[in-house]
C-alpha cells in the first residue's frame, strides 16, 4: 500500500493532529517550567539574601562600611565553601571587599544608582554565570551587595522540563505509532470498496465489498454501498430486458415488412414504383440502423457492456481505421497522415476505442472539401492517452460546440448530404467516459480538433492488438 496513501488517510491525520497538538504542549511545558523553576530559584535565593541581610543588621554591620567589609572578609576565610558572593563599597565608592574577577568595579556601577533607604534587587548577566542579588544602602553612605550564582542551580534543575518534553514527545510517536495500524486497516477498506466500484464500472455487476461484518462507518459505508450495486443492478437488468422486448417487437416486424417490400418489388415492372419501393426499403434500413445505435449508446452509457481492456497498439489502430475509410478517403480525394509512435501501446477495449476513432474519423470525412488533408495523431501523458482527429473543415460555430455531443444534435441539419442521426459524438464520449477519460472539441481554424481521452489501467496480461 502507498504510503502517501496511508499518510493523507483520515485516521492518521487525526493522529497527526493529536501528535502535534502534545508537540505544542511539549514545547510550551518546556519553556514554562524553564520560567517557573528561574522565578522559584530568585523567590527562594531572594528569601536566603533577606535572612543574611537581617542577620547582619541585627549585629549592626550596616552602621559603618568598613565594619562590614573587615567582618566579611573574616567569615570568607572560614567558610571557603559558601556561595555567597558579595561586595562592599564605602561612602566614596571604594570597594572596601569583594572579589573583582568574578565582577570588575565598573561591572558594579549599577549599584549606586538603586534608591538610598532601600532595599533593590539587582542581577548581573555573563557569559558564565548569572547573579541574583540584592544592594543595601548602609547608614555611613556606602553599599552592600549580596548574591548568588543561579547559573549551576539552573543547570541542575533544567533536566526536569527536559524530562518533561522528551515523555510528551515519546507520547507524540507513541500516538503516531498507534495510529499507523488503525490507518492502514482503514486504508485497506476503504481501497476495498474503491476496487468493488471500479470493477463494477468495467462491468462486473456482480462486485460486492466484503467488510467481515465491521459495524463502524466503513462498515454501514460497505453495506449502503452494496444496497446501492444491488439495486443499480436490478435496474439495469429491467433496462436491459426492456431493451430485449423492444427490440424484438419492432425489428421483426420491421425486417419482415423490409422482406415483404423485396418481394412485391419481383411483381412489379414500373420503374417508379421500384424505385419508391427501394426507397421504402433504405428508410426501413435507416430506422433499423438507428434502433441499433441508439440501442449500442444506451448500453455504453449504462454499463451494460463489460469493459474489456487489453493492450493496444496505436499504430495498428489507426492503421486498421484508415484501412476501413480507404475507399472513402480516396473518393474524396482526402490525404490522410497519421502519427504514433511504434511501440506505443495503451490499455483499453479494442472493439469500441476502433468504433470510437472510427466515428470521429468518419465526421471528419463528412465535413471535410475534398483535397484537404485529414491528420490521426496519438499522444501519451503518463497514465493518459489522446487521440486527435484533426481536419480542414469549417469547424464548429463555438456556442455549438456544448451541444453538439447531445444525442440527434447536428450542426447543419438542411444539408441532407451528409447522412447521420446526431449519435456519433454522444457515442464516442460515452466510450470515452468508459475508459475514464472525455471528448474535447476545439476549432483549429481552419477546421475541427476532435480528442478522446482514456486513462491507461492495466488489467491481467492478455496479447497486443
């Protein structure tokens, strides 16, 4: 099964769906807990700088600058081990203790301009670090700054949004994974049902889906889809029983009035009573031939003909086409140049693509003048073939051109020259539609482009026509 197929089924695109709907919701867990965690680290360091704070104003270090500074620099030296990193400055902004290669002097600059007679929280960004502190305004007119490095405690507790995303992404295949079975069993029936429709279309009226008795959608789809084949079927089956009567009760009588004219025509030696019998007799021939066409049009149209689709050379169509209109095409002085390629070969029914082609020929010799040139030509687009019948007519006025592939729709019916009962083109699109194609006409000035379409479905092997 294509896998294009399974990926643009509705099933796996509603897993798709999900998938990135949790691949959102992973990204967006990410960067909030990734806040989250920065705003309780600073709430909890903030309340750590707020302990010491109150711890050194209750031993009045805040009173002179240099107190603090003497104090600090005695409890550094017997607590290598914490993390505190601060500064003190006198009132002429000398730092008095601190450690200048973790921040330079003018790096602290900031400090001296947060409010006297408050407390201002201030951070520092680097390459290495990141300091959350707070500056304290002292009471001789110096400061004190009081941090932390947040960085390490940051890094240490970024696993945890990380953990976060990489379960709702192992959650986002685990969806996708699911859902590909699901999709493929969905795909399945769903090609099932497109087969049993294709097969009924070329013919097999017999074709039913078989679902194993699922009562999900596909499965009441499965069973309104036979309903639909059943009942198509019995109508046609009606249709062509009233078809068989039909034919039965006028041709009888009519070959049998045809036989009884050829008869008394024996009896007869007046010449213009033979000749009207004659014509009698070619018009009974017309209706019989226009019985059968309009007959041959139905059970195009409907169905009721199998598709037997086979491999066909162009060149030998066309070939056995132009050999049928030979005497034809030579009584009209027509040329007739035909184009294919050799070896090109497309899938159809050989009896009413040759029947199709004939007609679209056979108009062309109609309304061609004589000495003009009549051009077949034969073009492939990857699963799709054309056949062209070009010819130097006068073409078709182009309001006509939607209605001329009506049934009895002719373009010039007060020439009674050219025989015809306005069938052939509505045949020639009913094979084409068939074949899952369609008819195109366009003027090429001078003259008419006739196109007939079929798409190129390869059915079991059977020998090249």
């Amino acid at each position: 099964m294509s896998v294009r197929l399974i990926i643009h089924s509705s099933s796996f695109r509603q897993a798709t769906y999900v998938a990135f709907f949790c691949l959102i919701l992973s990204s967006a867990s990410i960067f909030l807990s990734d806040y989250f965690l920065k705003e309780i680290m600073h709430t909890h360091l903030k309340d750590m700088i707020l302990d010491d704070i109150k711890n050194k104003s209750a031993l009045n270090l805040f009173d002179d600058s240099s107190q603090l500074a003497v104090y600090l620099k005695t409890q550094k030296q017997a607590n290598q081990h914490d993390e505190l990193i601060s500064y003190t400055f006198d009132h002429q902004r000398r730092l008095l203790q601190g450690d200048i290669s973790i921040l330079s002097e003018k790096e602290l600059a900031p400090i001296f301009h947060s409010p006297s007679h408050h407390l201002t929280e201030i951070m520092f960004h680097q390459s290495d670090r990141e300091l959350f502190g707070m500056a304290v305004p002292l009471a001789d007119g110096g400061y004190y700054y009081a941090s932390y490095d947040i960085q390490p405690m940051l890094n240490s507790t970024r696993i945890i949004p990380l953990m976060t995303g990489a379960v709702l992404f192992a959650v986002l295949l685990s969806i996708l994974l699911v859902s590909l079975p699901f999709s493929i069993k969905n795909m399945t029936r769903v090609n099932r049902i497109s087969q049993v429709m294709r097969e009924y279309a070329d013919g097999h009226h017999l074709a039913r889906v078989v679902d194993n008795g699922y009562n999900d959608e596909f499965g009441r789809l499965s069973h309104e889809t036979n309903t639909l084949l059943a009942r198509t079927h019995m109508l046609m089956e009606q249709v062509r029983t009233v078809n068989s009567h039909i034919a039965h009760e006028l041709k009888t009588p009519l070959t049998r009035v045809k036989h009884r004219l050829i008869n008394t025509a024996t009896y007869i030696d007046n010449d213009e009573a033979l000749h009207e019998l004659d014509e009698a007799a070619s018009e009974i021939d017309r209706i019989l031939y226009l019985f059968r066409a309009i007959m041959q049009l139905t059970e195009v149209e409907n169905g009721l003909l199998s598709l037997r689709r086979e491999p066909v050379c162009a060149v030998r169509l066309l070939e056995e086409v132009s050999e049928y209109y030979e005497p034809l095409l030579e009584q009209n002085q027509i040329e007739l140049k035909l184009s294919a390629q050799k070896r090109q070969t497309f899938h159809a029914d050989y009896a009413l693509i040759f029947q199709a082609v004939a007609n679209l020929l056979d108009n062309a010799i109609k309304y061609a003048p004589e000495s003009s040139v009549i051009e077949m030509r034969v073009e492939q687009y990857q699963d799709t073939t054309c056949i062209h019948v070009i010819d130097q007519g006068p073409g078709i006025p182009p309001d006509k051109i939607p209605t001329v592939i009506e049934r009895f729709q002719r373009i010039n019916t007060h020439d009674t020259s050219v025989k015809g009962f306005g069938l052939g083109l509505p045949f020639v699109q009913a094979v084409a539609e068939r074949h899952q194609g369609s008819l195109s006409l366009a003027n090429s000035h001078p003259g008419l482009r006739v196109s007939i379409s079929c798409r190129d479905v390869v059915p079991a092997t059977s020998p090249i026509l």
